[in-house]
C-alpha cells in the first residue's frame, strides 16, 4: 500500500554531508515507524536510524549517533536522514523503510518493517 523512494545518495570525501530523504506515496498512517537501513558489500543489512512518525520518538544506531540524524515532515510525507561528518565505513546502499505496526520493539529490526524503497548508494571516498 505505501510506496517509498530515496533520494540523496552520492559520492562525498570522507567529513563531508549528504541528506537522503524518503518520500512516501499511497496509503500511510500516523502510527508508522520509519526507519533508514543501510547494506554493504559483503555484508548484513543493518539498521541506522528509526522515527516513529506521530510521537517523533528518535532511535539511533551507536555507529551513527552524533554524526546522524532522523527527522520527518508530516506535510511532506517525508523522512530526512541527515549524515555530518561521514566516514568511508558509512559506504553502503541506504534503504528507506516503514512499519505500519509501529511497534518500538522492532524498530531496529529490519524484519520488523513491511515496506522498503529501492534503495540510495552512498559512497564515502578517503
């Protein structure tokens, strides 16, 4: 029922910014959690930040905490990921995502969400 897609993604020198956003279509409700995943090469899907859209609680992964941050525009039904100070580590694929529970508990947990987008590559060069 929800559609979402990123955008923002790009190559950026390491200490450098980028700003995904996450625009969502079709039917959304206000108890959703959204949430940014990131995966690289070779590597597990892994979560990164997380809001729940009414209550606008915030949930961080500790690779990221200081140097991210989630926020959303209701009006806009949009998510905003914005990344300082990025780290080649932080290279991956970012993936946009909701859960139409909002269920906290899952809130960090890829298998907790019902929809994704398409995804947004993010490179950090050294």
């Amino acid at each position: 029922q929800v559609q979402l897609v990123e955008s923002g993604g790009g190559l950026v020198q390491a200490g450098g910014s980028l700003r995904l956003s996450c625009a969502a279509s079709g039917r959304t409700f206000s108890t959703y959690t959204m949430g940014w995943f990131r995966q690289a090469p070779g590597k597990e899907r892994e979560f990164v930040a997380a809001i729940h859209w009414s209550r606008g609680s915030t949930y961080y992964a500790d690779s990221v905490k200081g140097r991210f941050t989630i926020s959303r525009d209701n009006a806009k039904n949009t998510v905003y990921l914005q990344m300082n100070s990025l780290k080649p580590e932080d290279t991956a694929v970012y993936y946009c995502a909701a859960d139409r529970y909002g269920n906290p508990a899952l809130a960090t947990f890829s298998s907790g969400y019902d929809y994704w987008g398409q995804g947004t590559q993010v490179t950090v060069s050294s």
